[in-house]
C-alpha cells in the first residue's frame, strides 16, 4: 500500500523477452558470459534492485526457463504466434499481459544488456512510479559525428548532419549526443495497449557508457565478457579473492600427451607461458596445488614448480575438501582448473571453475569458463588471467555497494519529503 495515498501500490513488473531462435548465436540468452548465463546478469540485477512486485521472463524453449528458474524468476510461456523472427517486443509484451491483469507497469529488460545494475533500476522505479511518467527508457551518450549516406550510383555529396567541418568540437567542449542502448523500457498497461512502449508522459534515462553493453552479433561476446568482468554486477554478497588454484596435471598443465622412451621412461610436455601463470600467481598471494589421478611425482619434480601436488588420487573432491578447510577458506576463495570427468565434482564445488578448450564435455559443461587455450598449450595462464580480471573486479565491489545504498536512501529522503509536504499542505 501507498500509505500516502491510502492506495494499493501499481504493479511494477520485470519482465525479460528471451525466445530460443536466435539467428546469430544459438540459444544466446544462456550461453555462459564470464561464468554465468547472459540473462542471469539482469536477472540478478533485477532480483537486487529489489523495486519490482514480481520478475518474468517470456520464452519459448524448455532450457531457458529451467535457467530463468534457477535465478528465480517466474517463467511466462509465450505462444508459437510471438516467437517468431518476425515477431516485434510489443506483440510478447502485450501477449504477457493479456495473462497476467495483475500487472500495471511492464519493465521490460533486454537479455543482451549484461552490465545493468540495480541502482539504475531503482531509480528508473523512482521516476515512474513517483514522479508521474508514463514511459523511461535507457540512453547513453555519445560523442560521434554524423554524415548523410550516400548511395552508390548517386551523383551528390555527403552532408555533415551535428557537426561544422570548419570548426569542429573537441570531445570536451561538445556535450554530445544520447542514444537508446537498448537496456530497458518501461511502460504503463494504458500505453502498451495502445501500442506503444514509448509515449506519453515520456521521459529518458541515462547509462553510464561503461555499463551500456548490448550483444547483438558473435563479435561482441569476447569483448562484453571483458567489459562485464570489468564493470558487471556481481550480486549484493562481497567477492571474494582466490586464494588457491587447484590445476589438474594432465591435460591441463600438460597436453595429456605421454612420451615412453625404448627404456621406459615418461617424457610429457608443457607451454613456458603457463609456468609464467603459475608464477604470477604465487606473487599475487594466491597458492597454486596440483592434483592428478596417476603417479607422476618424477615429471613434478624435473618441472621444479615448487608448489604442492597430490598424486595418485581417487578422489578429487576429498582433497580438494581437505585443503580447503586446512587452509580455512570458504568455496569463493578457491578455484579449480579440470578437464576430465574426474573433475567435474571439484569445478561445481569451486567458487571459480575453469576448462582448457578440449576437456570433455562433462568437464566443459561443469565449468564457468572454458579457456580458448587448449591443455598444456596455455591454459594455465589463460586462467590465471582471468582469475587476475575477478580480482580487479573485488575491488570495485565496494563501490557497487555503495552506489544501491546511495540510490536506495535518495529514494527514502525523496518519499519522506514527499510525506512532509503533503502534511505540511493538510495543516494548512
């Protein structure tokens, strides 16, 4: 209830449009971005914002509602008529509403947009659900000149359309210019069913460049995956630095390749680049131990790692356990690199789980991140990378925090001055 206005509040529904086809990148709404599924980073974003009555996703395939379910959003099937190539935003959104009249404004989120943070959400709430507009929409400001096209077989010349040739801005004398990024839209039921998702009492919000990432095209994965370790939503719960890597030998360190001499010696091989990994990793504070499931103590002790192995293993997970809780750490603190199927229990244990490129599938599947390098051709330090990427990204968490605090309070003292004027305007 609005305890202002003796009213029930309107129902402010998330709502993620997320169908199976995709021309570009099969099932792209679940494939992993930085360890976890491409809609799962709004979802969670959603979740946190802690502004909306109820969180959906609209799909039309069975995987993506069993992932929408485990981030804990409530699963809309859409019908075949809205799940086309064809089909339009509006026609799933207006679909979604005619079954559920319980919903007065529709926050439509874009699957594709990884790096949304509450704090954007909740203001967005803030603007329509207290200040009176019919429809917010996500912007982010540009500083890029334009020119008129000009089409082959034409007998013209291209036209500046926002800028003086003659006396061009610098970046920061010209304030730029905003365009949609594709984030969000929010829209009131009364618009929608007019058919419109922007209208009205419209107003705009603006991004911050960094946080406006939109996957579109295949192209775009590896670079969004370095933007949302850089400037992604980790959820409310702190991160956690790795304090121990775990790497299984063979296949990892190693190309899983045994040489036998005519005297029957081993001889296996491994990329210098990845004892450069292991290195930079023990100077940053983290441990690194090795695991493998058959003795091969004399190869460990030609490679002079100097670092703790455990050999002839029949149970991973048991030492993986057992390390841990001798060095007190929690799940987050420790990361796993495997490749065989003896190492799946340990990379869904980990707080930070990683394959080379050719580990099994079971391996492949377990994993939050599957190295582009192959075992023992620079996995090690592919990961090690990544692990450092994390780390930057602890150190930001804070930050985060205390930007959903800020936006949270501002929202308070906003209801509360809104209180106070109405009593002061009843005394009157």
């Amino acid at each position: 209830m609005d305890a202002g206005e003796g009213r029930p509040q309107p129902h402010l529904a998330a709502l993620v449009l997320a169908r199976g086809g995709s021309k570009g990148i099969p099932l792209k709404n679940i494939k992993l971005l930085a360890g976890v599924p491409l809609i799962g980073w709004v979802l969670r974003a959603a979740i946190d914002a802690g502004v909306f009555h109820s969180i959906w996703v609209s799909t039309d395939h069975d995987e993506i509602e069993k992932v929408a379910k485990q981030f804990g959003a409530q699963v809309h099937r859409r019908s075949p008529e809205v799940s086309q190539d064809s089909s339009t935003s509006l026609e799933a959104i207006t679909e979604f509403l005619n079954h559920h009249h319980e919903v007065d404004i529709v926050g439509n989120i874009q699957a594709t947009s990884p790096c949304l943070h509450p704090s954007d959400l909740i203001k967005v709430a803030d603007m329509i659900q207290k200040e009176g507009f019919d429809s917010v929409f996500s912007v982010v400001r540009r500083h890029q000149f334009r020119w008129s096209e000009v089409k082959k077989g034409e007998n013209k010349m291209t036209e500046p359309q926002n800028l003086n040739p003659a006396k061009r801005y610098r970046r920061q004398d010209w304030p730029g210019e905003l365009y949609e990024n594709g984030s969000f839209y929010f829209a009131k039921r009364h618009l929608i069913e007019k058919g419109y998702l922007q209208g009205g009492k419209m107003a705009y919000y603006e991004m911050r460049a960094e946080h406006s990432v939109d996957i579109d095209i295949d192209i775009d994965w590896p670079i969004a995956e370095q933007r949302v370790l850089s400037f992604g939503y980790f959820g409310k719960e702190p991160l956690k630095e790795v304090k121990l890597l775990v790497c299984s030998i063979d296949g990892c360190l190693t190309n899983g390749r045994i040489y036998v001499t005519e005297d029957h010696k081993e001889m296996v091989s491994y990329d210098y680049r990845d004892i450069v990994g292991i290195d930079l990793l023990k100077k940053r504070g983290i441990q690194v131990r090795l695991i493998s499931d058959r003795d091969c103590s004399k190869t460990l002790s030609a490679m002079q790692l100097g670092c703790v192995a455990k050999v002839s293993v029949t149970n991973k997970l048991q030492v993986l356990k057992d390390w841990q809780e001798d060095m007190g750490l929690s799940w987050k603190e420790v990361a796993y690199l495997g490749n065989e199927e003896s190492d799946v229990e340990c990379l869904k244990q980990a707080g930070m789980s990683g394959v080379p490129a050719d580990a099994c599938a079971a391996a492949q599947k377990a994993a939050g991140y599957i190295c582009k390098s192959r075992g023992g051709c620079g996995a090690v330090r592919e990961f090690a990378e990544h692990i450092f990427l994390l780390l930057e990204k602890v150190n930001s968490a804070r930050k985060q925090l205390e930007e959903i605090s800020s936006a949270g309070k501002e929202m308070g003292r906003h209801e509360n001055s809104r209180k106070g004027n109405k009593e002061l305007m009843e005394k009157e």
